[in-house]
C-alpha cells in the first residue's frame, strides 16, 4: 500500500516541474519600462520571503553578455524584496534581469523580465533557459518527501496510540515505530543529501558541489532539515530506554516519559510548519501553530488507526476492548481538531471561493477534502462496530452466572466426606492427593496404600467418587475467544472492525500522497497575488529552436534525439539534447556530441561539450559568434563501440 503510494508520487514528480510558491510580486524598474538613466539598484519583491543564492539575480545585456553584479542582498527590514546593485557604466539598450530564489517553503522559484536604458533595443536579450527543476532529483527529493511525512505521522501516531489507548500487548506496535523511525531517518538523510542539488536544478551528482552545498545549507528549510535529524536520534535513544526499562520491570511509561515523548513530537511538527506554507504568507505565527496541531491530530487519528490495524492482526489475543473505545474517543477528537485548523488553513491558502475550483491548489485541496470525507465515513463505520462490540461484551459480563464452589471429595478411612475449607486447590491434602492420583502405570498400588488395605480387610471397598476419576484436560473458559463458536457475534463484529479499519488506512495513505502535492502547489492567495501585479514576468524573451533527429540504432529501428538551442541566435546559448528510444521511451545512451560549423566563413568545427546531467546532456555556454547557416553534427553513441552521427543546418540570426 505504501509503496504504491510512492510509485504513484515517482510518477507526478517526473511529470513535470512542481509549482513555484514564491511569485514575482513586482519589480523596480518595472517589466518593460525605460529608464533615463541608469539605475543605482534592481529591486524584485516576492509574495513571500525567499532565500537568495550568489546567482540569484542575474542581468544579460544587449549585446547577450552577462553583466557582472555583485552578489544579491535582502532589503533591509524586508525578506521577501531582493536588491542588487548595477555598475554605473551600463550601456543603452533593454537589459533582461533572469532570478532564481528558494521560497520560505523550500521550493525553488525562477523568472526573467525585461527593461531599457535610454531605448529599448530591436531584440532583447536572452537569459540562459532555466530548466527549473531537475527531473531525476525533483522525484527522489518529492518521494523522500512523502516518506518523511508517513515516517512521522507513523512514529508519532503509534507512541500516542500506546500512550493514550494503553493496550495490554504492545509487542506488535514495535513494527510500526521501528519502521517509522528507520523510515524517518533515511528520508530526513536522503533530503538533507539532495538538497543541494534540488535547489540549484541540478543532477543527484550536485551534492558532490561543495559550493552549492555550503550555500544551501545556510538556509532555513537545511536547518529544519537538520533539526529533524537530530530529533530523530534523540527519539531513538529515548524509545531505546523506555524498551529496556520496560523489559526490567514492565512498568508504564511515567509523566516525565510522556512529557518529554510530547516535547518530541512537537519538536518534530515544527520542523514541518519552520519549511513550508505556514512559514510564509499572512498570521504566520497563528499559521504556524496551526500547521503543528494539524500534523499531530493527523498522527494521533492515522498513526493510531494503523496501530489498531497492527494489534488486531498481529496481537496474539484480540485486543481489549477499552482499548478500542479509547482510541474511538481519540480519533473523534483528533478529527475536531483537524476540522478546524483545516478550516483555518484552506482560508488562508485559497484567499477566495472561486479559489476553490479556478486554480490548481484549490482543485488539489478539493481533492483532499474528497479522499477526507470517504475516510471520515469508513471510521464512522469503525466507530459502530467499536460501539457494537463494547455493548456485546458487556451483555455478556452481566448474563455470565457465577459459579458455584463445588467442594472436592477426600476418602478417608474408608469415608468420602468434602475437603476442609482451609484446603486450597493450588495446595491440596496429603488425602486429596491421594484421591487425584492418576491413574496408570505410574499410579501407586491399591495395596501400598493405608485406605486401600483398610477397605480390603472391612471387605466393604467404597464405590469410586468422582474425585477417584481420571482427570483429562481443563476445559476452556466459555468466556473465552478461542471457545466461542466461529460464527459468534463478537467474532463478527471483530472481523468486520478489522476489515474497516484496513479501508481507513489505505484510504488515509491516499490522503498522505494528496497532502504532500498540495504542499508542492503555489497557494491561490498568492497566485492572485502575483496575477494583480501583472501578467507573468517573462516577457520579450525569443522562443528556442528545437530540433529532432531520428537515429539508427540498427535491427531496423530507428530512435530520436531532441535539440533545444537557447535562444537559437548570435552569441551565448545553451543547448539540451534528450535521446529517445524506437518505442519513444527515454533512452540513456553512453555519450552524446555535438557540434556547429559554419563552411562560409570557415568557422569551426565548434564543439558544444555536452556533459551527462543525469538523463539528458547539456551545456550552457556555446557562443555562436556570427550569423548565418551552421552545419549541426550530432554523435550519438549507442553501445560501447556503435555510434550514429547525423547532420542539420540551422539559421542562427543575431
């Protein structure tokens, strides 16, 4: 169930690039506009604080060369408004201004826009195409995602679950928090690794760029991360301890133990609320608080659903049933909580009821509210059979008889009279044993023994007493599971409380996976808020020149590799070239070249070096120098010792 889960997430996060959430809020100078002067500064206000790179703002100038700037700063007093000062000298013409920042929420967000000095020029400039997410990282980063959030809501859910529910036998419930806590450590590792690499649009192999490295862990969502882990190693040591303590003297966990077990998870649901939507935005620290009482009403109502599930599947005796009617009351009131942080929560995201189903993040959350409804009916059924299965277990306490004590039979002297009161059945007379023996081989002879001899000389041997009989195995307690018929009423209640509670945990991993893209999707609030300040800040930029080629890969099948010139004209470009098997797959090939010459001028051969960037082959600095009809000649090679090589010409104009 899980690992669909994660599937079904490989496959959106490959799909495309997720939604940015820092939008471009406005500009000074302004997209388009025309300067008479130079301007002392660049001014770019986000719709909510960003985190700045040494690259972050980067100004492309009408001759297609970057201008050199100094490193971007925050404005004073001001998160969200990023400032880089420009050189005094700077020549007329229009100016593209290419960002790149790291929302509060720790996603990635990039954009360009133009503006003039003086006139604007007959073409603009272009910035290098920004891929904006790297597909292979984004999906390993967004599933580790996903994993980190089931690991936590697991974790946290099955302590409470033993905490607040108090089962008899909590050795099942060591799967789920040994699983949770492994899982949580590997997925808090796994995105601290990639974090680089996320942030910078880069391959897996970027966490190797101890730049990028140094410069991302300098920011908040890194330290959350960080924090994460260390909470994670403390939770360790502290379930460790309880385990042992346990072990020695079978106590429950103290106030002290529940106390600090809270402050974890707490700990843990900040870590969450530090990162992503609730840090940023309108009443973040009500936002906040919110998101964390969110996260641990999701853990106690999930987390403790699958410890139920756990315990009635594994437990090798079904669980009490207070147990059942505690964790009942507790994922009602966890579902109040829910109800209304989430109430909270959808306002402050959407901003509008026509949020709710014109922009992508409304449409997510109606999706969520879906999948939340079904699961709310499944647990209502879950709650009936709970009620139905307390009631038929206390009709039973009330109609059991009490039995009555039937005293046992001694022979003595020949008398069978009833055993002294004083007589425990756990210690019985020297006569009452005598009178159990067993029978058999090893039973002692009737002549050996003082009443047996004593009846033979009387010649009046006493008839057998039921004490006197063989005793064969104790019956079973009538009360008891294993003696009930098959077909029972508890039994069925039982079954049917097992077989809804597995729908609310599938269901609740559905749940889970919608949670974690609504978390990846631009909050409508700030969409319209980024809509008001004008249209999209991409403007004056060329289109690319694509390019396809078909290839021989021999057998009769032919494969293709795509082309993408960026911006296709005189000067800098960058190229990417992805290769696609006969079947339209893509296909990983061991090395791809290319190259432009331009016959007329006898210019080239101009080697492009295209390096693997993990699924495709890229580089970002060909310069073009003049205009006119390259040849392209590209090389792939499709095994160790076959290549193909084919050629195009292509119009580079200025």
């Amino acid at each position: 169930m899980l690992l669909g889960g994660v599937l079904v997430l490989l496959l959106l996060g490959s799909a495309g690039p997720a939604s940015a959430h820092a939008a471009l809020r406005g500009s000074d100078p302004q997209d388009g506009s025309v300067a008479k002067t130079v301007p002392e500064q660049v001014t770019l206000t986000f719709t909510e604080s960003v985190g700045l790179m040494d690259d972050s703002v980067r100004i492309y100038g009408p001759d297609n060369r970057r201008v050199h700037v100094e490193e971007p700063r925050h404005a004073e007093g001001a998160s969200d408004t990023a400032v880089v000062e420009l050189p005094d000298d700077l020549a007329e013409g229009t100016y593209t201004i290419a960002w790149r920042v790291i929302s509060a929420d720790s996603h990635p967000s990039s954009g360009a826009f133009t503006f003039s000095i003086g006139k604007p020029s007959p073409t603009p400039p272009a910035a290098p195409t920004d891929p904006g997410e790297h597909p292979v990282t984004a999906s390993l980063y967004n599933t580790a995602r996903y994993l980190a959030y089931v690991a936590a809501v697991l974790l946290i859910g099955a302590a409470a679950f033993v905490a607040l529910c108090r089962p008899t036998d909590t050795t099942p419930l060591r799967l789920p928090l040994l699983t949770g806590w492994w899982t949580l450590l590997g997925s808090t590792l796994v995105l601290l690794v990639l974090r680089a690499p996320f942030e910078s649009a880069a391959p897996p192999s970027g966490v190797f760029d101890t730049e990028a490295v140094s410069r991302a862990f300098g920011g908040r969502p890194a330290w959350a991360l960080l924090a994460r882990l260390a909470l994670t190693l403390l939770a360790g040591l502290f379930l460790l301890r309880l385990a042992r303590r346990r072990g020695e003297d079978g106590h429950r966990p103290t106030v002290a133990h529940l106390a600090a077990g809270g402050a974890l998870s707490v700990g843990f649901a900040l870590t969450w609320a530090a990162a992503e939507h609730a840090s940023a935005g309108i009443q973040v620290p009500v936002a906040m608080t919110s998101s964390v009482v969110h996260l641990l009403a999701t853990a106690c109502w999930l987390g403790g659903l699958v410890s139920l599930l756990v315990i009635l599947v594994r437990a090798e005796t079904p669980p009490p049933t207070a147990t059942v009617t505690r964790f009942s009351r507790v994922a009602f009131l966890s579902v109040v909580v829910l109800a209304v942080t989430g109430v909270y929560q959808s306002w402050r995201g959407l901003g509008s009821w026509a949020a709710l189903t014109g922009t992508p993040y409304g449409r997510t959350l109606t999706a969520k509210l879906v999948a939340v409804a079904v699961l709310l009916l499944v647990a209502g059924l879950s709650r009936r059979w709970t009620a139905r299965l307390a009631q038929g277990r206390a009709r039973e306490t009330e109609a059991a008889p009490v039995p009555d004590r039937v005293p046992e039979l001694v022979t003595v002297g020949g008398d069978t009279r009833p055993a002294p009161a004083a007589t425990s059945p756990a210690e019985p007379s020297a006569g009452a044993a005598r009178a159990t023996a067993p029978l058999g081989d090893d039973a002692p002879d009737s002549e050996d023994t003082p009443d047996a001899s004593a009846a033979s000389d009387t010649g009046n041997r006493p008839a057998p007493s039921a004490s006197d009989a063989p005793r064969g195995p104790e019956p079973h307690d009538p009360t008891d599971a294993d003696a009930r018929p098959a077909d029972s009423p508890e039994d069925l209640h039982r079954r049917a409380l097992r077989l809804s509670v597995l729908v609310e945990v599938a269901v609740a991993v559905v749940v889970l996976l919608i949670t974690t893209v609504l978390t990846s999707t631009l909050p409508a609030r700030a969409q319209a808020e980024a809509e008001a300040s004008g249209p999209p800040q991409v403007a004056g930029l060329p289109a690319a020149t694509s390019v396809t080629i078909p290839y021989d890969i021999g057998s009769g099948k032919n494969g293709m590799v795509q082309l993408t010139l960026d911006p296709g004209r005189v000067g800098e470009n960058s190229v990417q070239a992805v290769t696609f098997g006969p079947t339209g797959a893509l296909a990983i090939v061991p090395e791809v070249r290319l190259s432009f010459t331009l016959e007329a001028k006898d210019i080239g051969p101009i080697d492009a070096r295209l390096t693997d960037r993990g699924g495709y082959w890229a580089t970002s600095d060909l310069v073009l120098p003049i205009e006119g009809t390259w040849t392209m000649k590209t090389t792939v090679r499709v095994s160790e010792v076959d290549q193909v090589t084919e050629t195009r010409r292509i119009r580079i104009t200025r």
